[in-house]
C-alpha cells in the first residue's frame, strides 16, 4: 500500500496530543477490511476509531479516496466501519493487533516508521510482521520483517521487482557478549522513553556508542537483525504500553534469537487487555546482554530516582 504517495501531509491531534493522520486512518481501514475478509470470526484490537473522522468530513473525504485508490468502490459509511472492526478490546483467546503507522512523527518527518499486525493467542504472539518502508537492512532499502512462533524471522524487500515475488532472508541477533561493545536504540522522542536513565545504564555497562534514536518497532527489527544488541523503553511515570506497539517487534526478536521482557525481567502478557498492564517498561536483547542490561537499568534508575 503506496500509503506515502497518497498522503498530503495533513494531521489531526488526539485526545493525548499525539498526531494522526490520514495515512493512519485509511492504513487501518484497508488492514481490517482485508482480516474481516480472511478471518471473519477473529477479534481486532487496533489503535485507532472513526470518532473524529465523523466530526471532519473533508477529513473523512480524504481517507475515502486513499481507502478507494487500494481497494475500489469505498463509501464513508464502509470506511469509518473498517476502521471501527479495530475496537475490540483483547483480552485471552484469538485476535490481530494492528498498529497502522506506528511512528506518526516519524512518517510525518519523511523518517522511521512501521506498519506492524501481529496474531495474538492467548496472551502469546504467533505471527508478526512489520513492513519498514525507510529502514535499510543488509543492503535493503525498505523492508518488511516477518516471523511465526517457533520458525524463525525473516526480512525481504518491500516489493518484489516487476511482480516476482520478493526473496526472504532468515535475521538473527548478534553474538556481542560484552557490554561495552554493544549498541542500544531507544526512542526518539524523549517524551516516549527516558533517556536520562538510559544513558546512566549505558554508562553503568561501559556501552561506548552512541544510542540509535529512532521511531516505531523498527527499533525491535535492528535488534532482530544484529544491526543492535539493545532496546530500551523506559516508561515516565505510571505509563503502560498499547499491545499493537509491541506484539510485532517483541516476536519477531524473539524469533530471531532474542530475549523480551519488561524492565522487571518479567515476560510480557498480552492477553489482559489493550494494554500490557502487569509489565513495566520493555527491554529487547540479543540474548546475551539481557541480565547485564536489566541490573543496569534498575541501578540507574535508582540512582536518579
């Protein structure tokens, strides 16, 4: 989906002030459309409704004609319903996770940004995918990361050329096992992660380079793919993270060889809701760094709590 090509640059603020846009509004439609289709009976939770779509109805016009340009005859009234397929609210059982630009500063910046769906049963992913249209990847510009549970993750091309289908390529972490070696990404924004704690963990564990900001769960698809050993996201204040924002990326690490947990070492529990309510933060190793960077972490944030 030519989201990018189709997009004006026009963006509304939500009720948390973060922006989303047009992109995001017709990316969920035609992803929900298309799993309604394939999986009728199956649950959708989904970061985005229709609510301030049918208060804008120029707005609205143009994710019609986005939705239409990739699927064909589209109403609003089809659109807004496609959108709203997302309202489900998790839980145990069958459902997708669908995150339809995670990343929205950075898509609108012209940087990182993810597509990410996952399946979700019972509380465990077993199929992710994250399409990184900007991302750069063993000589790859634009790729799409995808794994099912206990097969192993993958990477090819955004687009196969002239319609052949696309070449995949099995990913793996890297075997880095000392610290001052490795390579950690976080958050751009230092609204979504704490990067005063970070850095103090880093010094803790004598990381020499500097972090890999970049937005979206192509912070999971470096790791997944030994371009860093590291992933921290270290909450301010009470904030729980949204399951679409981490089931894609946490699978596909894992899948890769990798080790996901929260930032008490605990396994990351998706079957209570929209949110990952029981789990604090989140941290993705190669594996090998995984119980070095979780002490580091706690001591720094002791220390400059």
């Amino acid at each position: 989906m030519e989201v990018r090509a189709s997009f004006d640059g026009a963006s509304l603020s939500k009720d948390d002030e973060s922006p989303v846009t047009v992109a995001d509004f017709g990316s969920q439609a035609i992803i929900c459309r298309i799993i309604r289709e394939a999986f009728p009976e199956d649950r959708i939770v989904a970061e985005e409704n229709s609510s301030a779509l049918r208060t804008r109805p120029r707005t609205l016009e143009e994710v019609r004609r986005l939705v239409e340009n990739q699927v064909g005859d589209a109403s609003a009234e089809d659109v807004c319903a496609w959108i709203d397929a997302g309202d489900a609210s998790g839980g145990r059982g069958r459902f997708w996770t669908v995150d339809p630009i995670d990343g929205t500063k950075g898509f609108l910046r012209g940087d990182q940004y993810a597509v990410a769906i996952a399946l979700v049963i019972d509380g465990e992913p077993v199929v992710g995918a994250l399409a990184c249209p900007a991302l750069q990847l063993g000589g790859r510009e634009g790729v799409v990361l995808v794994a099912v549970r206990g097969r192993g993750a993958y990477v090819l091309p955004v687009a196969g050329n002239h319609g052949e289908s696309p070449e995949e390529a099995r990913i793996s972490v890297r075997g880095t096992s000392s610290p001052e070696r490795a390579v950690f990404s976080e958050s751009l924004e230092s609204g979504h992660s704490a990067h005063g704690v970070s850095a103090r963990a880093a010094s803790i564990l004598g990381i020499k380079s500097e972090p890999l900001r970049l937005d979206s769960q192509a912070k999971y698809g470096i790791v997944a793919a030994g371009e860093a050993d590291v992933y921290m996201r270290i909450p301010r204040g009470d904030y729980h993270e949204k399951i679409w924002d981490h089931a894609a990326g946490a699978l596909i690490t894992t899948e890769a060889g990798g080790v996901v947990t929260d930032l008490d070492g605990r396994t990351l529990d998706f079957s209570l809701g929209r949110t990952l309510s029981q789990n604090r933060g989140i941290l993705a190793t190669n594996g090998h760094l995984h119980q070095s960077v979780l002490d580091a972490v706690q001591a720094a944030a002791e220390a400059v709590s």
